[in-house]
C-alpha cells in the first residue's frame, strides 16, 4: 500500500518556489532516496506550499521520511509547519 | 496551469473511508465535472483525511469547485475542516 508524507510550509514567496524547482529539476535526488512521486502545491497569496511525496511502501516512505528529515533546514521551501504520514486510501482519474 | 483543491476532513473512520473509495470507484463523476485527478489520503489512526483533487486549468478548478461545494455534507468522507487552492507548482517522479 503507497504512503505519503505531506509537509506543510508558510513564508514561501513565489521567487523561493521558482528556486526551489529549478533546483530540484536540474538536480538528483538525495542518495539512496527510494523511488517515489512529488506534487508541490504553492498558494503565492498566503506564501503556503504543502509538498506531498509519495512512497510504494512503507519501508520506502520510512527510508525517504529519514532522508528528508536530516536535509539541512535552508534546503526547505520556507519555515516547515507540519508533516504528517498517510495512506493512499485512492487514486482517480477522470 | 494546474490548480489543486485540497480538502482536509476529520472523523474519518477506515470503513468510512472504504466505503466511500467504493462509491468512487463503482460511480461516475458529478455531472459536468472536469478532467480532474484525485488523490485521496487517510490516517486512520487520527481519523483524518486529506483529499487533494488536481485540475488542469483555473477554470476546471472553478467549475470543479462549485459542483464540489453544493454536494451534500453526507457525500463527503467526514467533517469538512478546511478547503484551500493551490497552483501545482511542480510535479516529479523518480
């Protein structure tokens, strides 16, 4: 069963977010970092943004929640204000 | 470009959560939805739910949004604590 792990931000500007993509696009992802999907979801009016990553398995969101919770705090989208863990109950498309 | 709505519910118990995925699944849209993409995320332990719905185009959001607010609160996974819009300012898979 996939798990995702969403973290919530505040104080995202949209330069930092544009940043933030360039960097993640152009670069790899951390070593070791298990197979996995990301959705960044910004609101530029409130400077909010929730990252949602989802992991196959709950050994893979447990590997990735490790890797992600040791990354420097100046390599995050802004001041982290929640991480929460989930199952995937569904996925649709329509 | 892409436009999320995330909805977070609370006093979502497992068979709830179930149900409603079977609901879903063995149904169709609401009349006139849009071409949308729905992920939707549970805790079952905090009886939480996330459900995030991603639209192609700010006015698939808003027509998405307007069918999703008049539908009843008996069609929804539990108490509906919070609706927000998000651009979707990135998307990876690795």
């Amino acid at each position: 069963m996939p798990f995702a792990r969403v973290v919530s931000f505040e104080g995202v500007s949209k330069d930092r977010m544009d940043e933030m993509n360039r960097e993640m696009e152009s670069g790899e992802p951390p070593e070791g970092f298990p197979p996995s999907e990301l959705v960044a979801l910004h609101d530029a009016e409130a400077e909010k943004s929730l990252v949602i990553i989802i992991f196959e398995t709950e050994d893979d969101y447990k590997r990735g929640d490790e890797i992600l919770d040791a990354m420097p705090a100046g390599d995050t989208p802004g001041r982290r204000t929640s991480v929460a863990k989930y199952n995937v109950a569904a996925r649709m498309k329509s």
